[in-house]
C-alpha cells in the first residue's frame, strides 16, 4: 500500500496530516487567511467557521462576529468563496448554522440576561453559560435547536469579546442535520433570499417565545409568602413537595403560591421597561436583516 503524503497543496494551500490516537491520517487540515478550516477527508471537503467573522477579515477588520451581519454581507461572502475555492454552491452542502444578531442595550447586559427565565414555560431547558463559577449568559436546549442569549462584552467569555459595553448577543444553533435541511441544506439555498428570510422569521419566533421574569415589588407579602415565593420559584421545590405531600395538601400549597403570583402580576406594570426595550432592539435588528434580502413573497 503507498504511503500517503507528508502533506497536499491544494487551493493555494498547505494540508498537513491529523493522526488518530493509532497514528493513522484520518485527514488533512489547512488554515486560508480569513481564518477558514479546511478539511480533506477521504470522500469529502469541508471548510468549517464563521462566515461573518470571515466577511469582517476580508473588509480589512478583526475576526469577530460583534458588527451587523446581514443578506448583502452574506452575499459578499458566499461570493468570495465560491471564486475563490470554485465551490459549487448548488453541492456544497452545510452541516452547521448558527444564525444570531447583536444589540447594545442602554444598562449592564446581565441585569437582561438574568431575568430570561424559560421557553414557553419550559424552566428545566433553561441552562447557565458559565466559566469560573460565574455566568455570563443563559442558554436553552430544545432537540431541534440551541438558544443563547449572553453577554458579548464579557471578560468571561472564552474568545474575542466586544469592545462596546452593554452588548447582547442573541443567538440560534441548529443541532440536527434534517432542520438545516428543511431550510438550507446548501449554500446555494442559503443565499436564496426566501431562505434568508425564512432563517430570520425563525429566529424572531424563538426568541418571541422566551419569557423573563416579571420584577415584582414584594415588600407588601408577609414573611411566610415571601418564603413561599421564593421557594415557588423553584422547579425542584413542587417535585420534591409533591413526592413529600398527599395530593390536596400540595393542591393547596400550589394554589396559594399561584394567588400570591397573580396578585404580584396585577401590582405590576405590563410595561416592564427593561424587556420592552430589549424585545423592541431584537426586533428592530431581525427586521433590518429581513429586509435586507429584499424578498418580496
């Protein structure tokens, strides 16, 4: 059998091996100059990483993915790419999406961040982002897609973070091959425009579907529902109640928590000022990404 090479030229670019734990090549990897992987594989080519922080390398900016991001900008891009590596588009398949928007807020992004509470109710998907023991967002797994919602100007996050304070990312990852497929399962039909679109309107709809927590003023409860409160706001808590409890004492128990929830919610403006402002940015930035694809159904 011939030995395979030391490494491949290919694409203007220098392939070196990646060795197994058994020390067998299972493929060959290059770098380009907007920080773009590339892979040969036995079957396959693959070039893996941002296209936004590759588009924000090729203006002559830093590799990071802070700036606006829209259908003009994924154009360019796409464009670039298929000259450059003469990809066909209609058969360069994706494996990968991860489709997200930026927005500065006027006060510290945490105080945002810390009030997501669940997706449609659902508290147990609902995760911390976290390094050193301390957090700088939140996410949600769900089986078809990944929610992050986290602070980019954190000096917690694990790469480049944004020089602008106050910076909030709101971010979706697809975790399954058949609902990339249901929506762009090529780069052909990712620049499509009804695509583009599509990708965003989903992306609105998720994040419409994340709920915050309301600030209550809880100085008129007594001292046994604010314990009650507190404890109540705890998934954890009416499981372990439940299990403790016969049916009509944790009936009862529950019905009190709800009482004390529904009086707070009607002491309390529906115009929370700082989820209004938030949900009014996200909007307003997944609006100007939708009309950048200039689709007209």
């Amino acid at each position: 059998m011939k030995p395979l090479p030391s490494h491949y030229i290919f694409n203007e670019l220098t392939f070196y091996p990646h060795r197994n734990n058994k020390g067998v090549i299972n493929y060959y990897f290059a770098e380009d100059d907007l920080k773009l992987m590339h892979f040969i594989y036995p079957n396959e080519y693959r070039i893996k990483n941002s296209l936004h922080k590759a588009y924000e390398l090729l203006i002559g900016k830093s590799d990071n993915n802070h700036s606006y991001f829209g259908y003009a900008e994924l154009l360019t891009i796409v464009g670039y790419l298929e000259k450059k590596y003469k990809l066909n588009l209609s058969k360069t398949y994706i494996r990968k999406i991860e489709l997200g928007v930026n927005i500065k807020v006027l006060n510290d992004a945490m105080i945002y961040i810390d009030r997501l509470k669940s997706y449609q109710h659902r508290k147990e998907a609902t995760k911390m982002m976290s390094r050193t023991s301390k957090h700088y967002g939140k996410q949600v797994d769900l089986s078809q897609q990944r929610f992050k919602l986290y602070h980019k100007s954190s000096p917690l996050l694990p790469y480049k973070l944004a020089t602008e304070d106050n910076l909030i990312r709101f971010e979706m990852v697809f975790k399954k091959i058949v609902t990339i497929n249901k929506y762009a399962s090529t780069l052909e039909r990712l620049i499509n425009p009804k695509n583009f679109n599509d990708l965003v309107t989903l992306l609105q709809k998720k994040f419409d579907a994340l709920q915050f927590e309301n600030t209550h003023n809880l100085s008129n409860l007594t001292s046994a529902e604010l314990t009650l409160y507190h404890a109540g706001n705890s998934t954890r808590y009416w499981q372990q109640y439940y299990k403790s409890k016969n049916k009509h004492t944790y009936a009862t128990k529950k019905q009190r928590y709800n009482k004390i929830i529904k009086q707070l919610e009607l002491e309390t403006s529906n115009q929370d000022e700082l989820i209004i402002e938030l949900k009014s940015k996200i909007k307003q930035a997944l609006e100007k990404q939708k009309a950048s694809a200039c689709y007209i159904p």
